[in-house]
C-alpha cells in the first residue's frame, strides 16, 4: 500500500508541475515601456508632419515593414523611409496630421501591439497636382503598429495603414 501511495502523490505532484507549467503567468510590463513607446508613436507623427524621414532610424528597426493604404509592402527601412519622403514629397505635401488616440497592449514583455487613430487633411493624389476634381476628403485612419523591445529600446518593427470608411463602420439596422 505504501507503494501505491507514493506512487499517486508521485503522479498528483508531476501533475500540479505539468499544469502549473501550462497557465500563463500574469504579464509583467515595466509602466513606463507604454510612455517610451507613446514617444515613439509621437517621433513618427512628428515625421509625417515636418515632411521629413531621417529620424527613422531612432523609433524603426532596420527590418522594419510597412503596408501602406493602398496595400504597397515596403521592407526595410531604407525602402520604408524612401517611400514614405516620396509619399510627403509629392501627394502629402503640406497635408497635415493629427494623432487622436493610442492603444497600447503588451503581447510579451518586448513585443507590443499599438493602435493609432489618426486624422488626415485633405489632398490630391496621386502626384500632388491640383486638377480641381482630384482632391481627396479629410480622413480618419487607424494604423496597427508592432513595437519590439531591442536593446532596452522600444522600435517600430512593422506597420499598417487602414482608411477608415465610416459608411461602412455603420451597422446596419434590423429594425
């Protein structure tokens, strides 16, 4: 008998060690990792408002990616920060760009998901050029943002850009 009560408490205590091992702990994130990364959410808007991309490599990582509006999948920073000059060169040109909101949610302790509202003055794509139809609406975009922690530092690591329709956030009603 003793044996077999050994074994069972041998068997109950791998058993408590295999599912204490499968609940996830409660995530500890550092308070102010989401005001590092909010800075850095600020240094890119900051960017898209001055029309200038050479602080890329202080809030991007080298292989950062980025979708844009229209689904173009630039790779890299030299590509990303390329594309977007040449974006704030011709058809962003003086568009302004105003932040509305941030969330902020920690998938690791270095790894975070951010979501930007923003809102976007109006402007005449493709090549900038007033041809008196071509002038787009103002718009409010939400951008999905995933930030890493490299070296102590919270960076962008890849982007997306989405228009947000507000015909289509409209439900329609069953009434």
């Amino acid at each position: 008998m003793s044996n077999s009560k050994f074994a069972l408490g041998f068997i109950l205590m791998f058993c408590s060690l295999f599912c204490g091992a499968q609940s996830s702990p409660k995530l500890s994130v550092n308070q102010n990792d989401e005001k590092v990364i909010d800075s850095q959410v600020n240094r890119m808007v900051s960017d898209w408002n001055t029309h200038e991309f050479k602080n890329m490599d202080s809030y991007a990582t080298e292989d950062v990616d980025w979708v844009n509006i229209v689904g173009m999948w630039w790779k890299g920073r030299a590509e990303v920060e390329k594309s977007h000059q040449t974006g704030f060169d011709y058809f962003f040109k003086g568009v302004p760009f105003t932040r509305k909101s941030l969330a902020i949610r920690f998938l690791t302790s270095d790894v975070a998901i951010a979501h930007l509202f923003c809102h976007v003055g109006s402007l005449f794509p493709p090549d900038g050029i007033d041809r008196v139809t071509n002038r787009t609406p103002e718009t409010d975009n939400l951008l999905t943002l995933v930030y890493v922690k490299r070296k102590g530092t919270w960076l962008l690591s890849a982007g997306q850009n989405t228009l947000i329709n507000p015909k289509a956030t409209k439900l329609p009603t069953t009434d």
